[in-house]
C-alpha cells in the first residue's frame, strides 16, 4: 500500500497510470522540503516492481528490497552516492557533477536486473551542475522503455525549462495541521498535545514531523538555534560577523536555519500585528512577544525580505559566507 499522508490526489493519478500502464519515463516532484517528495519517490518504485495486484504491497522481496536501499534495478543518485562513486567524504560534495551523472546514463541502458523497471531517484535534482544537468538532459530525451527517472526539486524553476518539459511535474501541497497531528499520533504514538505542537511548528511538511517526533534530536537543535537568534541582536557587530562566518561552514545546514529564522520573523510581525493565533513556534509565545515589542513592524518585514533575499542568493550559488555575513549587518538592532 502507499505509505504517503495527504498527497491522495497525486497517488490515485499514479495508481491509475500504473493500473492503465501508461507510466511516463519521467517525474518531477516539487514542494517545500521534508513534504514527502523522496518518500513518495520510493514508494513509487515500489509499486513500478511489485508484482502482486495491490500495488505497492509492502510484503514481497521487491518491496522488501527497495524499503531497505538494496534493490539492484533502484538507485538513488544524491550526494552520498557521488561520494561513494568519487571515494570522497560526504562534506566534499556540494552539487551533483557530470561524471555522476554520465554514470547513470551508461546504467540506464541495461535492462533491469530482476525488477520490471530500473528506477534512478534524483532527490534534490537543482543542486546538479550546469554540466551534469545537460548531460541528464541527453537522457530525458531518449529514455529506454524500461526506466524511468524521478527527481525532485523545490521549485521547478531552479531547474532548466527543457528538463522540466520532458517530465510529468507533480507539486506537493503543504499538509494540514490536524492532518499531521493525527498520522503522528498514529504512527508515532505521541500524546495529542505533543502532536498539536509537532504539527504546528512542521508547517504543513510531514517528513519533518515525523522526524521531529521520533529522534528527539530534531526540537532540541530547533531551540538552540533560535536561542542563537534571540542573541544575535544583542550583540556587536565582530560578533555577528563571526556567527555567519562558523555557520557558512556548514553549508548543509544553512537553510534548514534561515527558514527557521524566516519563519520566527514572520511570527514576530504577527505579533506585532496583533495576530498571534497564527503563529508557528506557539511554545515560545513569551519570547516572541518580548521582541516583537522591540522592533517596529517596517523593520520586522524588512529583515524577512532580507533572508528571503539571501535564500535566493545561496540558491544562485552567492559566497555563504558573503551572502550571511550581509545578512547579519541587515540584523535589526531594536529598542529597549
């Protein structure tokens, strides 16, 4: 069975292709990350393998094979697979290169293994390479009958128009709070205020929730880095700029952290606006209003600007170190 919360309208379509074997030799999957656009990749592939009448079953070796990353006729091309192709850490790679690529067009003409179809999964497809992306694009153009390609992406718009036209695009929608809350109870076995919480602060992304709500990771860096946020205006400038120095040296954290920070501005101006049954991070109400009485309400707006701003410069491939650094010198002060 698909294990996809809330994307029923995308399922019953694939289903119906499957079922009428009118499958695409390739898909697009966009939406905001931690939605369920890999998972729904995965299950995918299973149900292209799986040979019993419901499918995907979850039961036979197929399905089996593809849960656990093991299935011989299903790739996953992402950074960690470059790195094991290239014998390089993981913290070397920052985009998919054309070498990487040009293997799997050299796989994709043999025929499947043991499966029905070889599926190559390319999650993350618009950190591909100028090079790497016209290579892929050779491919789209004459897939072999037996394969089919998956990517995903955020925004179909980071990736080049002619790729996007030969694939069949599929925009994940944000899912709805009780929608989450209730699959967390369910799965996860959280209490109902704990899930109400997770829901809230996931903002409509399912995977993130159910990471949040089974690691016990997820919350605690959560906090530490908004207690990092909280401080930043309270600093001098050396110390801003050194912040946005240590964190450009993570660069796959990066923005994870500025949508946590857009998403802690926005609430600020919400406050400040008087709308606070709105707001995401409902668990550090006090804080939030503490600074929103700080800033006025042109500064709020202008600083969220200001990190949408350097998303989309990050997103063009800016310096991060650059790029944050003038973030933090955009850093609204406030009054007391």
């Amino acid at each position: 069975m698909w294990q996809i919360v809330g994307h029923d309208w995308v399922v019953a379509l694939l289903r119906n292709r499957i079922a009428e074997d009118r499958v695409s030799h390739a898909y697009l999957f966009t939406g905001a990350p931690h939605i369920g656009k890999r998972s729904l990749s995965l299950n995918l592939a299973q149900a292209l393998n799986c040979k019993e009448e419901e499918r995907p079953c979850g039961h036979c070796t197929s399905c089996h094979k593809i849960d656990e990353g093991i299935h011989p006729d299903v790739r996953i091309i992402d950074l960690h697979h470059q790195a094991l192709l290239r014998g390089e850490t993981l913290a070397q790679q920052n985009e998919l290169r054309i070498d990487t690529v040009r293997a799997v067009e050299a796989d994709i003409s043999l025929r499947p293994f043991e499966g029905q179809r070889k599926v190559f999964i390319i999650p993350e497809a618009e950190i591909m390479n100028p090079q790497a992306a016209n290579c892929l694009l050779k491919t789209l153009e004459e897939p072999p009958p037996h394969a089919v390609l998956l990517l995903t992406a955020s925004d179909a718009r980071l990736l080049l128009p002619t790729i996007v036209s030969r694939c069949q695009v599929f925009g994940l929608r944000l899912l709805p709070t009780d929608v989450i809350a209730k699959e967390l109870q369910r799965r996860c076995g959280v209490s109902e205020a704990q899930a109400c919480l997770i829901a809230r602060l996931s903002e409509g992304r399912m995977g993130w929730a159910i990471t949040a709500a089974q690691d016990g990771i997820t919350l605690t860096q959560r906090e530490e880095r908004l207690q990092q946020l909280l401080a930043l205006p309270n600093v001098g400038r050396i110390d801003r700029l050194d912040y946005a120095a240590q964190l450009s040296r993570h660069p796959h954290l990066i923005g994870e952290v500025l949508e946590l920070w857009l998403s802690w501005w926005r609430d600020l101006l919400l406050v400040r606006s008087g709308c606070e049954e709105m707001i995401t991070n409902v668990d550090l109400f006090a804080p939030l209003e503490k600074q929103a009485s700080k800033h006025s309400p042109r500064d709020l707006s202008g600083f969220m600007k200001a990190i949408r701003r350097t998303m989309m410069q990050l997103e063009l491939n800016a310096n991060p170190r650059l790029a944050l650094e003038v973030l933090m010198l955009d850093l609204p002060v406030g009054t007391d």
